[in-house]
C-alpha cells in the first residue's frame, strides 16, 4: 500500500513487509530521476528508465536489496513512479570528473566546495573502478621520490596530475603522450605509473580492444589520465586507421551509432607506449594531415638499454631493472590515493577565487614558453609548447598539494621532455624555440669574440652548429647541412614564406650564405644556412677589449 501527501515522498509497503520510500529528484542538469529508499539505504534510477527498461530496473532494484517477486509489488511500485510528479533538484552527479563546482572521482566520492551541499553520484560502475590502496604519503615515498631527477618518468607523472587541469587551459582537444622506443626499457611501467595515480593499474585499458571498446572507456577516464598499452598490438597500422584514431582521442567524441548516440566531448589526457612511433604510421599521409593527425600527441622517445626510461641509476638500486621491478611492484601496492588529495586541493583553489586560478594556469604556461624562449606572440606557440606548460603547471600544483616532493624540479624536466619531443618532430615547433635549443646545445660552438679555430673535418662535423658576431653586434647561428636537416627540416619553407626576413640571412637565388668559423684561407667561403638571434633566444655578448 502506498501513502504520501502532496509533493512529500510516497512510501510503499512491499508484501514482504519491506518498506520503501519513493521520491523524485532532479540533476543539476534537469535529468529526473528517482529514489528509493529502505533500509536506510537511498539510490536513484533514472525515471526515462521505466519506459523501456524495465527488466534492468527489476534486475538493478534486486542487486540494491529491494526483491521484487509478485506481480501485484512490482505493479504498485510502477504506480507509485507513475505518480511520482515533484522532482526537487540536488547536486546529483551524472558523470566522473567535472561537474561545476564539484569533482566525482569514479569511485563514486564527490568533492566539494567548502558550503556546498553534499553532492550524489548517480553515474553507474562507480564502485568497480579506480580503487584505492595504501596512502598518498607511502606512494610519494615509493614512487615520485624515487624518481627525483629523471625527466621523463616525472614528465609522465605531471601528466596524470594535468588531466583534470586541461579543460581550464583555453584548449578544445585533448592532449596526449607517446612514449616509443625499444622493448624492455620502461614504457610499459611508466604507464603503470600513470594509471596508479588515480586508480589502480590492473584496470589499465589496452590496444588489444575495437575502436568501440576503447570510446567507451572515454566517460571513464574524464578529467583523469587515460592511458593504452601495447601500441604495438594494434591490428590496423595503416595511415587512415592511425589518422582516425588521433582525431577521435584529440576530440574525446564516440562515433554516434544506434547503441553510442551521445556526442558529447570527453576531455582527458590520453598515454601509449609502442615500440615504433605513431607518426611512423602516417607517413603516407600528405603532409598538413598527418601533421593535423599528431598535433596534440608529444612524441618521446626512451631510450634503449641499459638506462631505458631512466636519465641514472638512482641510489639503492643495482640496474634499470632494479629500479622498473620496485617501481611496478609499489604501482600495484600504492594506488588511487594520491589524486584525491591532488583535486581536493584543486576544488578549495578554485572555490577561493576560480578566476585568479585559471590565471594561474595560463600564466604558468606563458612562463614554460618563456623559458623556451618564445617571444610571447601568437605565432611563436604551438598547441605542444601549451600543453608542456600545463604538465609544468600541474607538477607545481601537485607539489602544493604535498602529493610531489618538493626537491622535484618540475621545469627542468619539462624542458627537458620538450627538447626530446622537439628532436622527433622539429617542424612542428616554433621557429625561435629550435633557435633557443640548437643554440643552447653543447656541442653548439660559440666564436663570438674569438678567431676561428683550427677545426678538423671531425671536428667540424661534430660541432655542426656556432655562434658568430655579425654586423653591429648581431648574434649569428650558422648551420651545416646535417645540423639543418635535423632541426630546420622546413627551412626552404621558412625562408620563402616572408614572415622570417629579418631572421633569415641568404643570398641572392641561394638558401645559404657564406662565413668562415674555422681557420684556413680555403674556409673562409664556406657556405651555411644563417639565422639572426634575437636577444630573447641568445643575449648578445659585449665586444672584446681592444686594450
């Protein structure tokens, strides 16, 4: 028998002698839904649900404790939520990740605001994934501590702290990571690594799944790192497949299809491991699409044995191997306890003032492309400096949050990665920021203020690049061919497109000019491709003393 009053909950005595309370509410966004009561123990279902759904609603009111055999139950049950005309909006959340002000880790925990009402998730698996183990002090310890020092596994860690950052960094599509190289040499732990950050790495999706599998984990993973293992297990490599797969992951759209007709967008941060890079793949594509295909994936390269994934051996440990082994087995030990600490203090920043918080991280951004030596303009960023400025952005907040040690210099390995990801795909890069790091290069000679050297063929070849003071002070990089075709791939391009005029020397019909860096009078018309350095990229030097 049902009872209730006027838009109060109705309450419904079920045959065996369960009682359950039944009301309408709605989701922020104007979903309704209903909840069930008893116990003590509340749920909603969705009330489009008891149109043409109503065996799994039998099936979901079972697996919620409510068992409902007879026919006359079942009957008054729908009559009661056919009756069910009030729904008081709450802050249900029907989603993992962002819903404003709140964060519903996918676990089912909503974080909020300090005065905010208490917020439901009311999304479904949000008691099967992303578990917890341990503490965010004993994974610091076993895992980011460890790794103090090593550029790219601290690369990879920001990355999974950058996700829930992303959608407030004025960006449309979702950044991803590829990390390729040998086997056996770490890309498969950092991964690991990632994915223990929010939740554990035994959930970790995998290549070897369809296109379908893989779009479904897209509501999964929002606002959190996705990552992919085993690239190398993708059964379709070709041009097409591969372009197809960057856009649907840069766009974090499912294809629609009669059993997928959402279309909304999914922000997250997506991480592969392969043995070969996925630009590899596009190289019968013409060139603007393959470059539209990748321009959102940092591509970076680890390096073969016996480092691997590793800049040194830490401290305590024998080998690589030493160190992947402690690494995996304190992943598998320590997880998911990090990142709600993380985005706890994510939600306090920006209920103080969300403004001068999504500041913060553009100003952080424009101070990782600054130390990149980009000017400032538009034209001298790029979609991959922003989004290594955001990984910066989020190692810095990460160690607010006490989830990273302090001791980690989260721009050191930025920049770093940067100029790994820059030696993979350098014509990708702003022009002045190849101007800052082929001059910055060790072996990059300087002769301002100095005669040229005696330099043998070897010697020469080895440098490839100099510095040299030109007319009224100017700074000079000149190139051999080798050096130009490693970092300024595009220079025909460059030079003839007439935005670089005043950083372009040629002569006349030519793309080189001619100077002398090394002593002899047979080198003094030796050809080289010029740049002009601005003071931005390479201060100028003072003149030697005549004295």
């Amino acid at each position: 028998m049902a009872k209730s009053t006027p838009n109060a909950p109705i309450e419904l005595d079920l045959s065996t002698g369960q009682s359950v309370t039944v009301e309408g509410v709605a989701a922020l966004s104007g979903t309704q839904y209903v909840r069930f009561t008893s116990n003590e123990k509340a749920f909603e279902i969705p009330r489009l649900s008891f149109v043409g759904e109503k065996l799994n609603v039998r099936k979901l009111l079972a697996e919620k404790g409510i068992v409902i055999i007879a026919s006359d139950d079942w009957n008054a049950l729908l009559d009661v939520v056919n009756k069910t005309t009030q729904f008081r909006q709450e802050p249900l959340i029907e989603k993992p990740g962002w819903t404003e002000p709140y964060y519903a880790l996918p676990t089912g925990i909503v974080l909020r605001p300090k005065g905010a009402p208490k917020g439901t998730a009311v999304f479904t698996g949000r008691d099967r994934k992303a578990a917890r183990s341990g503490s965010p002090l004993k994974w610091r310890k076993a895992i980011p501590e460890v790794l103090t020092g090593q550029s790219l596994p601290m690369v990879a860690i920001m990355a999974g702290f950058a996700a829930p950052l992303q959608r407030f960094a004025e960006t449309n599509l979702n950044g991803g990571i590829e990390c390729y190289g040998p086997g056996n040499t770490g890309k498969t732990t950092l991964l690991t690594l990632m994915a223990s950050i929010s939740g554990d790495p035994a959930d970790m999706p995998t290549f070897h799944a369809t296109d379908f599998g893989h779009e479904q984990a897209f509501a999964e993973f929002e606002d959190r790192i996705l990552p992919i293992d085993e690239g190398s297990m993708r059964a379709d490599r070709s041009p097409q497949s591969t372009k197809t797969f960057n856009f649907r992951m840069a766009h974090g759209t499912p294809k629609v299809s009669a059993i997928q007709p959402s279309r909304r967008q999914h922000s997250f941060i997506y991480a592969l491991s392969s043995n070969s890079p996925f630009a590899d793949d596009l190289a019968q594509l013409d060139h603007d699409t393959a470059e539209a295909a990748m321009q959102r994936l940092i591509s970076l390269e680890v390096n073969g044995p016996p480092l691997g994934v590793l800049d040194f051996i830490p401290d305590g440990f024998a080998s690589t191997a030493d160190v992947m082994q402690h690494l995996n087995r304190s992943a598998r030990q320590q997880f998911g306890t990090a990142f709600p600490k993380f985005i706890a203090h994510i939600v306090d920043l920006r209920a103080a003032d969300d403004y001068a918080f999504r500041q913060r991280i553009r100003d952080g951004i424009a101070t990782f492309e600054q130390r990149l030596g980009m000017a400032g303009s538009t034209a001298e960023k790029s979609r991959i400096s922003s989004a290594f400025g955001l990984l910066y952005v989020a190692g810095i907040i990460a160690q607010e949050a006490n989830v990273l040690p302090e001791e980690w210099d989260c721009m050191s390995a930025c920049v770093a990665a940067f100029q790994n990801y820059l030696l993979q795909r350098p014509a990708l890069m702003p022009l002045q920021a190849r101007l800052k790091l082929v001059a910055g290069l060790h072996q990059t000679l300087d002769l301002r203020n100095r005669t040229a050297p005696n330099l043998t063929k070897k010697r020469f070849e080895a440098h490839g690049a100099f510095l040299k003071s030109g007319v009224k002070g100017r700074t000079e990089l000149l190139l051999t061919d080798a050096i130009q075709k490693r970092y300024f791939p595009d220079f025909r391009k460059l030079a003839k497109s007439g935005r670089y005029t005043d950083l372009i020397i040629r002569d006349k019909d030519r793309l080189t000019t001619q100077r002398q860096v090394r002593k002899g009078a047979r080198y003094k018309k030796e050809r080289f491709y010029c740049f002009v350095l601005p003071p931005e990229v390479v201060p100028p030097v003072e003149p030697a003393s005549s004295a």
